[in-house]
C-alpha cells in the first residue's frame, strides 16, 4: 500500500516497520476490500507524492477525506475538477479574493498550489464513505503527526497554517522559532460567518513571510 515519494522515505520510512503502521496498514486494506473508501487507494499519499519533502514552502491541516462519492483527491480541502466546491472551500476562495484581489477559480482542484509546494494534508488520510471521521481512531494521526514533526524538525522558514480547533492541536509538533504558524477559525460556513475567518489575511502574510525568507511566493 506504501507508495510515497522517494524524498520523503527518508524522514518517513522508519515509520511503515513499526507495529502500528502494520497494524494500520491492515485494517485500511480490509476497509478498502469489504467498503466503499475514499480516496481512491492510489490517491491516499497523493499530498506527499505531489510535493516533495525539500519543496514544501507552507502546510495546511486538514482532519480527514470528503466522505461523498467522486470528491476525495488525497489533498485536504481540495476537490476534482467537475465537482461542486465545497462550502468550505468557497470560503478559501472568498478570503483570497479579498485579501489578494484574485478571482475565485471555477473549479476546486488544489494541484496546482501542491505543485508549487503546498502540502495538503489531512491528519486521517482514509475514509469510509459517508461517515467522516469513521478511520480516525486507525492510527493515521500518528503517521501525519510524524510528517509534520518531519517538516518542524528538518526544515527551515516554513509556514504552517492552523484552522480550527482541530489543526491548531497540532501546533505543539511545530517549533515556533523556525516557521511561520498562522492560526484561524476554520472556514467552513459555521465557523466562518461567526467571525474570524474572512480578514484574516492569512495567504498575505504567509507570502510575505515566503519573500522574506528567500522563497517563490504562492500563486494562490
């Protein structure tokens, strides 16, 4: 099942040995074989493989797959072209179009901010289909959250941005010394229209931060 890009098995590799990534392995591989899962099973390292270890620039933390037919791609918050965008990721949109002035894409497909060193990662990389957060409890977290420490630990002037209560429990991974950490509330509609989301101005600061340290900033 392990198929991930060749820069990360280095940080990485140590982890598919130990007894919990067999044991996750196992049981993702019987989900898969007796339910309908998401994404599909070459898409589940999709974040990693699309973005090489020494080319991330800034993280965003997701929780897990959409869980409806057609719309997990292995990117947090991003959806196939032809299929509706989701609220939350309406609002992505919104807030970069009043923070940077650009329009709001017609399509939901995030590839193009993994290509240019954004990495899309959930924290759960499975899902069963129409129950969220039903392979939370399979030992995912403990795999991104060695991903993440990864980053912290190995790179430098990297920007990691925390939305919601959720990703914002990963900040103790991250040292605050070396990267850029951005919090918010999350974008979706509940937590977004209560405030704090929209102004922001979180994909601003991030390329500021970027253009400070010496990096291509991101064509959101």
């Amino acid at each position: 099942m392990v198929k991930i890009e060749e820069s990360w098995k280095p940080y990485l590799g140590s982890e598919f040995d130990k007894p919990y990534f067999v044991e996750l392995s196992k049981r993702v591989h019987e989900e898969y074989q007796h339910a309908t899962c998401f994404p599909p099973g070459n898409l589940v390292f999709n974040a990693f493989n699309l973005c090489p270890f020494h080319q991330v620039k800034v993280v965003i933390i997701g929780q897990d797959p959409y869980h409806e037919q057609g719309q997990a791609m292995g990117l947090s918050f991003s959806v196939p072209e032809g299929v509706m965008i989701p609220p939350s990721l309406v609002n992505i949109f919104k807030e970069i179009q009043q923070d940077l002035g650009k329009p709001i894409p017609m399509n939901g497909d995030l590839t193009r901010w993994a290509k240019q060193g954004v990495l899309l990662l959930n924290a759960t990389l499975t899902v069963r289909a129409h129950e969220a957060n039903s392979h939370q409890r399979l030992g995912w977290s403990t795999f991104t959250d060695a991903a993440i420490k990864a980053l912290s630990d190995n790179r430098e002037g990297l920007v990691f941005m925390l939305w919601g209560g959720f990703a914002r429990s990963k900040k103790y991974l991250i040292d605050a010394h070396r990267h850029l950490i951005l919090e918010s509330v999350h974008p979706s509609p509940l937590s977004a229209n209560r405030g704090g989301w929209f102004g922001n101005h979180q994909f601003s600061q991030c390329n500021a931060y970027l253009k400070k340290t010496g990096k291509k900033e991101i064509d959101w």
